[in-house]
C-alpha cells in the first residue's frame, strides 16, 4: 500500500492570528444589530408554510363524508418508529358498502413517536392518510398526544376521492345485469 503524504502551503501571519476570522464574524455580529426584527407574535401570526411541507398527518373522508380507510394496514407496516396502530373492524353484510371488505374499528397514531417523514401518506393505496399543514402539537398528558380515529378525522376532513370505492362499479353493475 503507497503511503500518499499531502503537503499544505504554510499559514501567512494573518492567518495565524485569526484576525480575518475575528473580523468575519463580527461583520455578521454588525449586520444582524442594525437589521430589521423578525419577530411573530405567535400564534396570532404565524411564518409561512413552506411547499411540500410534511406535517400532522390525518385520516381524511371522501366527499360524501364516508371513511377511505380500508385498513389495509400498509401504513402501520410502513411506518419506522411504529407510531400507528390499526384494529382492523368487519363491515356488516347488511351495509350498503358491504362490497368493501374491511374497515379500521380502530386506528391511532402516537404523534410523540411520529418523524413526520410522510412514508404512510405515500403507501396509502386509497389515498386515506394525508399529511397537514399543522405544526404545532401539545399536549399536557402523553395520552393526549396519541389520536385516535374521531380526532384523526377530525384533524383531516374532507378531501375529494380519485378512487370511487365506496362506489360500485359502473361496468360490474351492468354486467351483473346482463345476464
């Protein structure tokens, strides 16, 4: 193995004092004491949201208010810090949307364990789970850091629906009817 020796040019006398440095970041000291203040009176006003950012995430509804979770469980095996926990429920024979085949009897997400790194937004097959624009979650208690389904839903509302599940199909309805 060559040994590979890597020569540096000698520090100048300036160099050695430090006095650029010194001078460099009281520069920076000057600049920050005659600019303008930024401060927020938060909550009252609040910084801007930057695009793409991933925050609170939330169960959503479709447009006619019904869950999108099927509980498929995707987001809970997904999930690194395993922050969600899905009950998965049977829907009853007799339901009107009898035709999809499970949904969540529970579902909780441990906001204290969450990375907010949004794998359970993207895994979602239904488009269920939805990162918010939410950034400031509190709580006195752990337990009121951990969101249950009605407080997910509740956080999350309402979103359009690209996948019609509850829906039966057009083309499986006529079929049916065909014959």
């Amino acid at each position: 193995m060559a040994v590979i020796t890597v020569e540096r040019k000698p520090l100048t006398f300036a160099e050695r004092t430090y006095i650029p440095q010194i001078l460099g970041g009281l520069w920076i000291t000057l600049r920050h004491l005659v600019r303008k203040k930024q401060t927020l009176e938060y909550p009252e006003q609040r910084p801007a949201i930057p695009p793409g950012y991933r925050g609170v995430p939330t169960l959503v509804k479709d447009p006619h208010g019904r869950e999108k979770c099927v509980s498929c469980q995707l987001c809970e095996f997904v999930c690194p810090p395993k922050a969600i926990r899905i009950t998965p429920g049977e829907i009853a024979a007799d339901a009107p949307t009898a035709h999809v085949e499970k949904a969540p009897q529970a579902f909780e997400i441990d906001m204290l364990r969450c990375i907010y790194c949004g794998l359970c937004q993207e895994v979602c097959p239904e488009e269920a789970i939805f990162l918010q624009n939410q950034f400031s979650m509190s709580g006195y208690t752990r337990a009121e850091m951990v969101n249950d389904k009605t407080r997910l839903y509740e956080l999350g509302g309402t979103l359009p629906d690209q996948h019609y599940k509850w829906d039966k199909k057009k083309a499986a309805a006529e079929h049916g009817n065909a014959h």
